[in-house]
C-alpha cells in the first residue's frame, strides 16, 4: 500500500531505494517524513510503556543487579527512541526550510 508513490508499511519502508523508485514530488517527500515522525513516534511510545511497566514491577524479585539492568536497558531504549523522533522532527524541518534537499531524502532513510 502506498501514498503518492510512497509506501505506507513498515515491509515496504526498508526496501532498497531501487525496489521503490525514488521520491520525485514534494507531496512525495512530505509523506515519507510524515511516516518517519509516525513509526519513530510509535516506537517511543512503545519503549516508554515498556519503561513504566518495569517500574510498576519492582519489586520484581530479580536480584538487585538483574533489576537495575532491566531498568538500565529500557530507559536506554527510550532515550534511542525518543532521539530518532527528534531527528525525524528535524528532517521535517530542515526539508520545509529548504536546509534538506530532494537527493539528501531517500526511503527509509536516517530517522
């Protein structure tokens, strides 16, 4: 399924810029960053109730450091998440601003 050329699902977001064509129209663009922000957001979201969840479960019964670690790794998880939502945000801005060209998008790109 597509927007305007773009793909709308995270299977065909990955591919190869080949497989897709390239993103030719401005319409075009702005979907695929929209998207960007969308699933970035989404996994932020996701990494953030993993986090709280975790946190309503202590005390777990995991030994201290296996605790710590979860907890650790989850709030690690969430600040990688909550970065690419702001990079995604960034290639928005930078493209409507006219920073971000049409070659330096592609598919699937840096979120």
């Amino acid at each position: 399924m597509a927007i305007d050329g773009v793909p709308v699902c995270k299977k065909c977001f990955g591919k190869p810029e080949t497989e897709l064509g390239e993103l030719k129209t401005d319409q075009q663009i702005r979907a695929a960053l929209h998207r960007e922000i969308l699933i970035t957001t989404a996994r932020a979201h996701a990494a953030s109730e993993e986090l709280m969840a975790i946190m309503c479960d202590i005390p777990s019964g995991l030994p201290h450091p296996d605790g710590s670690l979860r907890i650790q790794n989850a709030a690690r998880a969430l600040a990688a998440a909550r970065s690419d939502v702001m990079k995604a945000h960034s290639r928005v801005n930078d493209f409507l601003t006219g920073r971000l060209g049409r070659g330096d998008l592609k598919p699937g790109g840096p979120a």
